[in-house]
C-alpha cells in the first residue's frame, strides 16, 4: 500500500519540528510592524499581519485530517503547518482561513480569518456549524506559499458514528505480519475496484493509522453516517515489502453508534522459479581441526615443515654416505663404516640442517607456512548461480541446480589488519585447473516462504585449492618471488645457505652439500606437493527451512533469499566427516 500521503508525513515532521527564529528588520523610511501589531482580519480577510517578503519560499501541509463530519451547531478544530525552505517550522506567521464553498450550509463560519503558528509551525481554526446541513471546504493560505490546503466538512442533521477497523488474518500461522497499514476513504470517491496496493490511489485518505498485530483495531471518528465508506488493509513484511492485502467497500454506519469491520486479507503467493546470485560463507575449521578429515591430511602432508631438518636428514645422510662410498670406494672399510653409521649421520645430519635453519632471515616464516595456510582456507567466500524450477509433482516441489563461480579466501588478519589483508579469489569453470562444481537438487517451498533444499552430493576439489595457495600466494610471498613450491622454497631459502658438512671425520664441501640439500628438499616438496594436490573432498549441502523468500516489489516474484543457511556435511578421503554450515543470501538475477 501506498505509505507516502501526506498526512502520514507530518507526523514525522511535526516530531523534528525545532524553534524557528522570525529574522527582525530594520527599515529606513518605512514603518516597523510586530506580530503584536496585528489584529485579525475581517471577514474579507484584509487588515493588517506580520510583514514577510513575497514569494514561494514557504510550505504549507495540513497538520489535521483535511474530511471531517460534523453535527449541526457542533464544532471541529482544522490546522496547517507552515515550513521554510530548510523543511523547518515556522512560528508567529499568520496563516488565512476561508470558506471558499458553502453549498447549502451558508451559515456555517470560523472562529478567526487568519491565525498565527506555533513553535510547530501549525495554525489552528475552529469550523463552526450552523443549522443548515451541506458540505463546506474550507482552504488554509500563506502569502508565501504555493499550497494551499483544504478541509472538507461534511454537516448533517445526523449523528456522527465511528468505525472500529481490524483484519481478518487466516495466515497467521504461516507468515507473521511486521504492521499493517489502514486507509480509509468515502466510498464515492474511491472504491475497491479503483484501487491497487503497489500503486498511488491518486486520492488522499481521510483516515489512515498502523495495526502491530492482526489481533488489535483502530478507531475512525465522527463519521458522517449518510456517507457509505472503502477500507483498505496492506500487511507489511520484514522488510517493509506489502506482503498481503485486502479491501471492502460500501461499509455503512450509524450515527451515534461504533460499527466494527474486519478486512480480510491474504497473501500474496510467491513465485520462486528464477535465477539468483548467491553468497555463501563456509566454516572449514572443524574439518580443518587435527582430527578433521582435511585436517589430518594436511597434518600428513606438512608435518615434516615444522622440523624440517629431520625430515629431510635421511636424503641427506643417504646422499653422505654415497659420498664416502664413491671418495673411498665401495669396498672401502670407510664406506662400510659409513655404512653402518648411516642412521648416526641422519641424527647429524639434521642437527647441521636445524642450526642453519636457526640462523637464516625468513625461514621461520616458511616454518609457520603450515599454519598460515590453515589459517587461510578454514573460511570461504562461495559465489554461486542458484536456478530454482518448478516440478510437476506437487504445487510446492521445486528442482534447480547450484553452481559455484568462485571461491574466495581472504589471507593475513583481516579483523584487525584490513589493509594488509588479500582477497585471493579462484574462478570455478572448465577453463581454470578446478574445473565445474556444481550439482542438481529437489526442494520444495513451504510455510508460505520458506525454502528447502533435500540433500545433495558435490565435489569440491578442496587439496587443489590449498595447493594453489601455497604455490601461488604464500610461498612466493616468502621467498620474494623466487619460489612457487615447499621444495623450491626449502632450496632458495636454507640450501643456497649451507656450509660445509662434517660427520665422522669426514667434510663435505659447501658446494656439494648444498647440492645435496636442494636434492632432499625437492624430492621432501614433490611428495608433498604431489600429495596434496590429489586430495577431493566430497560435500553433502543440505537447506532446511532457514531460507527466507521474500517479494520486495510486492508483485509476487522472490527477489531476495534471506537469512540462508546450508547444513553440510564433509567427507574426507578416508571416509572421516565433518558438520559444516554456511550462511548465503541470494538476488534474483533474471
């Protein structure tokens, strides 16, 4: 329903009315006139006002209902509020008050011509029946103002009645109800057929008020009982759309009496089918826990990134020895010894890799790397195309498909450092190295406008993207570009570094040893890097009741998928899972 007449508005305006300050003028030549100074005018409207500048610069709104009924040799109060060109009050301005038509009511007259505003801005006059029943208008006028405002009177020789107003609400239970909006108008001029809630009536309501619930009433008074009148009733949702509606007219009253009308009202029926973007945010981190099904992999794949001296201290002792059989010989009693002590010379072998790690700028960046890519891929931004059709088999069963566009993951702290916090964004589709993930689904609409999606399987190449992380963001991070690899970043950042390597008296040059080295980080960084790139991670998405479907332009098409939820579940390689949750808002697209 239409919410923007005017007589809605000035209750907004009338509540950040603030004192206005009447500017005083000094003038050479000229008499000096003070609000004091006037008296009210005749009949004919003339006599002396407060002084002002001609022009357009003022408003004036009504500040009462503007259809009154009133019994014969009876009284009702009528005013304008006068604004400035700010939407200020203004005070201590006269406004005019006429009867510009007295159809058969000629004896009907106002208690002054013209009165002053108050501090609000609002001038009030006193209609005063005579005898005679007709209809009156009565206009409101300033100098400065374009608008004038008019006051319809209906005077009858018969008592006014009331109109108590309610809703009959059936679908209460369904879908609860923000507000609901009442308008009421003469049924002569506006009647059911001639109105539409989504547009402007073109005709001002002379009553209008908010129910809280469908349960309360309100109350119209002094009703003139030889009109007939068309109440109207708009539901308003959650976010302020028009959600149900209904009208009647030809309601009659009695005078003196209150006559109770209940509108009923319904519904609008959602339309779901449509194409919508959706956002979805995904909480990894119980499956990324120790005991999570990526978790315990990941665990796997870099646990020797955190001592790495003594994961890669068997290539190098293997290699060591190598070296002694090919300086001394194979039969050599210094290559049987060496033989023998190959498991001594990975001890220090390790201790040697361990203190050089110790040493070296930037290594301990690269053994947290671990750890920062866990901290990276545990929450996800989905952006996907959600398709809703309807099914044959039930007026509510729906059938669509999800397909995920991009995943996004934020790297660095971005709660307390956005600045030096990285968007790192991966398209899904048959051009990048992820591929397509998508899947099909059945559903169903109920409770009026809630969504359900019934479980549903989908592939989501989880090892590939924290591959691509490391590869692409946080090892090149480290090494300054250098590397793009865990081996690659091993052999830039510790191997290039080594000295010599002594063991049972005997030295390796720094040359060779750090030959040595890159080879052991290589083969180390290939096994992991081949590992965790063939880790898929199969999910279980599920909705179940938590997503709102809400018509906006209160024409019945859903623009909006509120307050979403996917209940998941994650299954690892090893048939370990996880519960998973996203919440996803989603946008008509088409």
């Amino acid at each position: 329903m239409p919410t923007g007449n005017s007589t809605r508005w000035l209750s907004h305006f009338a509540s950040l009315a603030l004192l206005a300050v009447v500017a005083a003028g000094c003038f050479t030549g000229e008499p000096e006139y003070h609000l004091d100074d006037a008296v009210e005018p005749g009949a004919d409207g003339d006599g002396p006002r407060a002084p002002g500048s001609q022009g357009d610069d003022y408003t004036l709104e009504a500040a009462t209902g503007t259809d009154h009924a009133l019994y014969a040799e009876s009284s009702v109060e009528v005013g304008a509020q006068l604004f400035d060109g700010d939407d200020e009050p203004v005070q201590d301005q006269m406004v005019d008050f006429e009867i510009i038509d007295a159809d058969d009511a000629d004896d009907t007259d106002l208690g002054a011509g013209a009165t002053a505003t108050d501090d609000e801005g609002i001038a009030t006059n006193d209609v005063r029946a005579g005898e005679e029943p007709g209809d009156v208008t009565v206009r409101a006028s300033h100098p400065r103002s374009e608008e004038t405002v008019d006051f319809q009177v209906s005077i009858t020789t018969v008592p006014p009645g009331h109109l108590e107003i309610g809703v009959d609400y059936e679908e209460a239970d369904r879908f609860e109800l923000a507000t609901i909006e009442v308008d009421m108008w003469r049924t002569n001029t506006l009647s059911c057929a001639q109105f539409t809630p989504t547009s402007d009536p073109g005709e001002e309501p002379m009553f209008d008020d908010d129910l809280a619930t469908h349960d309360e009433t309100t109350l119209a008074e002094d009703l003139n009982a030889d009109d007939t009148y068309t109440v109207a009733a708009a539901g308003i949702g959650p976010q302020d759309q028009i959600s149900a509606h209904g009208c009647i007219d030809g309601v009659e009253i009695e005078g003196d009496e209150t006559t109770q009308v209940d509108v009923p009202i319904d519904l609008f029926e959602l339309m779901p089918i449509g194409v919508y973007d959706v956002t979805s945010t995904w909480d990894f981190t119980e499956a990324l826990e120790a005991g999570g099904p990526i978790g315990q992999s990941v665990a796997d794949v870099l646990d020797w990134v955190s001592d790495p001296g003594q994961a890669a201290a068997d290539y190098l002792a293997g290699l060591a020895v190598d070296w002694v059989c090919d300086e001394y010989g194979t039969v050599s009693s210094e290559c049987g010894s060496a033989m023998a002590a190959e498991s001594t010379i990975a001890d220090e072998a390790a201790d040697f890799l361990n203190d050089a790690i110790s040493s070296i700028p930037g290594i301990s960046d690269l053994l947290d790397i671990g750890q920062s890519l866990v901290d990276t891929v545990e929450n996800a931004k989905v952006d996907s195309i959600l398709t809703i059709e309807g099914k044959t088999v039930g007026e509510d069963e729906l059938a669509g498909q999800d397909i995920w566009n991009a995943v996004t993951f934020e790297w660095g702290d971005c709660d307390s450092d956005p600045d030096g916090c990285e968007e790192i964004e991966l398209g899904l589709d048959d051009s990048t190295n992820f591929g397509v993930v998508q899947a099909d689904w059945d559903g169903r609409l109920y409770d009026y406008d809630q969504l359900e999606i019934d479980p549903h399987d989908m592939v989501v190449p989880y090892g590939e993207f924290m591959l691509y992380i490391l590869q692409e963001h946080l090892i090149p991070a480290i090494t300054g570009g250098e590397a793009n690899s865990i081996g690659g970043a091993f052999d830039e950042l510790l191997c290039s570094n080594l000295g010599s390597f002594s063991f049972m008296g005997f030295t390796i040059d720094a040359s060779t040893i750090q030959d040595y080295c890159t080879t052991a980080f290589s083969t180390a960084g290939i096994i992991a890097d081949s590992y965790l790139a063939g880790l898929e991670y199969d999910i279980d998405l599920a909705i179940s009741g938590e997503g709102h479907m809400i018509d906006l332009e209160s024409n019945g098409d859903v623009d909006l998928i509120d307050d979403g939820i996917f209940y998941g579940e994650l299954v690892g390689v090893d048939g370990d899972t996880a519960d998973m949750e996203a919440e996803f808002t989603g946008e008509r697209a088409d």
